[in-house]
C-alpha cells in the first residue's frame, strides 16, 4: 500500500515538473526569438546557446527516464506541460492587451 501511494506521489510531482519545464522552455524561446529578429548577425549567431540548452534539457530528461525504465514519468511530464499550457494561456493573453 505504501508502495503504490510513494508512486503516485512520484507521479504527482512529475506532472508538477512538466510544469516547470514548460515556463523553462518558454523562457528560453523567447530569447530565441529576440536573438533570431535582431540585425546583427554576430547577435543572431548568438542563438546557438539557448537552442543547445532546449535541446539538451529535453534529451537528458528522456533518456535518463528511459534509461531507468520509467516511461510513465515521461507521460507525466507531458500531462503537466499540456496542462499548463492551456491553464496559463489565458493570463498570456491578458498581459499581451495590458
């Protein structure tokens, strides 16, 4: 009983992760974007950086849970990004109008 409580418990947090992950990711793409419309190009090489940091964050978070056997984590992760970004789409598009 324990057992099966501690897991989904684990799963929780993992849904909270996928929300976390998504704020990081959108962070990160919007310095993507302000490096890809800028006019110089020494500052559009500049978005190497945060694509390899996009790209590496999520390469490490799938093959450390696939390397442990742990798909469903990876499903939980999905669920709290998916879900989080329709919770938080909303207050995105009230900011915008402000």
């Amino acid at each position: 009983m324990e057992s099966t409580i501690f897991k989904i418990f684990v799963f929780c947090m993992f849904i909270v992760l996928g929300v976390l992950i998504l704020g990081l990711l959108k962070w990160i793409l919007k310095y993507i974007k302000l490096c890809y419309q800028h006019v110089l190009w020494r500052v559009k090489i500049l978005i190497i950086f945060p694509i390899n940091i996009l790209i590496i964050i999520l390469w490490l978070i799938i093959e450390n849970l696939f390397e442990k056997n742990q798909p469903e984590l990876l499903i939980a992760i999905i669920i709290g990004c998916i879900g989080s970004y329709y919770i938080f789409k909303d207050e995105e598009g009230d900011q915008i109008n402000k």
